[in-house]
C-alpha cells in the first residue's frame, strides 16, 4: 500500500495600506504624527504599510493617487489634507472596488471613502486667546502695544475660512481693541522668508507670532529669539527646541486619529460612505497645558485662564468662529 502526502499551502493575504503624502515626512509635524501613528497601527494589528511621498507638485497628486489605485495592490489607500478632495472623488469613482481613507479634510461622500477632517477652528481658537493673554501680560517680552501675528505657510480654505478668524476671535474674546497682523511665506519651506516675515511683525510692536507655516516657522523662531519675542507652535510640541521663545503649542493629534481610523479599517470597523469632523470633544485638539516648559514659563493665571477656556470648548459652549 502507498500513501502519498499531499500538502496544501494556503496563501494568507496581509492587509496592506499605502499613504500617499502630499508632500514630504521630513519636518512637517503632521506627517511625522500620521506615519508614526500609522507605524504602530501596523505592528498592533499586524498589516502592511507603505509610504509614498508626493513631493510639494500637486500636480503630480492625482497621478500617483490614480496609479495606486490601478496597481491594485493595496486593500486601502491613505492621502491628506484640502489638496486632495477632488482627487479622491475622482479616482474613487474610477476605481469604485478600491476604498480610500482622507485625512485632514473631507471628501464628497461616496460609498468608497472615509474621510475625517479637524475642527482647525478651535485649535486656532486656542492659539489666539493665549496670544491675547500674553501680550496683556507682564511676562518679560511682552509690550504694552496689544499687537499680535499669525503667519501662514500658505493661504489655503481652511486657513482663510477657519484659522484665521477663529485666532483673532480667541485674541478678540480677550481683548476687544487687540490688533492682529497676518503674513503669509507662499512656502512651507522657506525659513528665510519666514524669518523675514516675522521681523516685521516684530518691528510693527508685535510680541508673539502664532506659526502655521511649517519649515518656514522656524525661521520664525530664529527670529524671536534674536529680537526679544516670543512665538505660539501648531500641531506637535515643539516647545523644547527654543523653550524661552515658543511659550506653547496648539495640537493636532494626527497620529492618534489616524491610529484609530487605521484599527477600525483593518477590523473592518470603519463606515466608509461617511465623513467625521473631530476637535477638543473627541480628544484630538489639544494644547500643551503638560509640557515642563510650559509650567515653568507661563504665569499661573494665563494657565489657569487657558484650562477653564479648554473646557469651555470641549462642552461646546464657546463658538470659536466669528
């Protein structure tokens, strides 16, 4: 009698996941946070993750997104922020058995997208009232002139539509007479220009520049730190690269969002077809109320002022936008 052994292999099929950066990793604080958090999401639900970085040409956006999609090569496909919407309608239309996931902005609904933006408003918000509180205050680079800044990477909606007047409303809600000066570089990375920008808000009498233009911020900082002045971050904590200078930062936890959108896709969890906005409520605004360098740097009043004021949002009863 002959026995034969057959054996079976079975092919198991990883999740897979591309992220499509519009844009570089390398100092942009969001996409450092959305590729760390999509990293861990990886290795605690086991599936595969490649990045893909756009380069600063958006017209090469909606090519790399459509050749994605055509290499039907991944069970899910990543991109981010306002650049993006358009692109993602119309690769999801023509590639209606690819799901895509949007983050930092919302797409049209259709059946194959998820999208989740954040509430910038209320981080700006933030921003604005802190910046308020410090030009008031006694705090050794304050001046008596109640001027504060904002510089901007780029104009874009969300900045136009949201940030700005949401930080000159928290500035606002503080001090009804405050100016509020608004630059903008044209680049996320042009330090020189940003410098440049921030001298002469400084020269007008402003005492502190909240910073939403990326590697062009820091250019900023150098620039504070020369001439006496302080600056306000965004999105990560960056406090500890010039602690006298960037007093706090306003925060986007991009990597938890991503994190749990990722956990949620991978279980087969996430309701594509539906798009969500979070902000303080949901946990992922936030400002640095922990950092050291905060506590050491900022009065206690101001600290005070800022926690009461977080709260306020967070039970929804101060509206950040004009």
């Amino acid at each position: 009698m002959v026995f034969f052994l057959i054996c079976v292999t079975t092919l198991v099929h990883a999740y897979s996941v591309a992220l499509l950066i519009t844009g570089e990793v390398a100092g942009n604080a969001i996409y450092e946070m959305m590729v760390a958090g999509a990293r861990r999401a990886s290795q605690d639900f086991g599936f595969d993750v490649k990045i893909i970085e756009g380069g600063y040409n958006p017209a090469r956006w909606a090519t790399l997104l459509t050749s994605l999609a055509a290499s039907k090569s991944y069970d899910l496909i990543v991109t981010f922020t306002e650049g993006m919407p358009k692109n993602v309608e119309n690769t999801a239309k023509a590639f209606p058995n690819q799901k895509f996931i949007l983050m930092d902005a919302l797409a049209p609904v259709l059946p194959n997208v998820y999208s989740v933006a954040f509430k910038d408003e209320e981080m700006a918000y933030l921003a604005g009232y802190f910046a308020a509180l410090v030009t008031k205050s006694r705090m050794p680079r304050a001046n008596e002139q109640l001027k504060i800044g904002m510089i901007a990477g780029d104009v874009y909606p969300a900045m136009m539509e949201k940030m700005k007047p949401a930080y000159e409303k928290g500035a606002r809600d503080v001090e009804p007479n405050i100016q509020v000066f608004f630059s903008v570089v044209g680049s996320w990375a042009d330090p020189s220009k940003g410098a440049e920008l921030a001298q002469v808000q400084y020269e007008q009498g402003v005492d502190v520049i909240f910073l939403v233009a990326g590697g062009s911020g820091m250019g900023a900082v150098r620039k504070a730190r020369e001439m006496g002045r302080y600056v306000i971050g965004v999105d990560s904590n960056y406090i500890e690269k010039d602690p006298e200078v960037i007093l706090a930062c306003a925060l986007k936890h991009a990597d938890k969002a991503i994190y749990e959108v990722l956990s949620k896709a991978v279980r087969n969890e996430l309701k594509f077809g539906t798009r969500e906005v979070w902000g303080v409520r949901e946990g992922m605004i936030g400002f640095t109320f922990d950092d050291p360098n905060y506590i050491e740097n900022v009065p206690q009043e101001i600290r005070s002022e800022m926690l009461r004021v977080y709260e306020k949002l967070k039970e929804g009863s101060i509206q950040p936008l004009p």
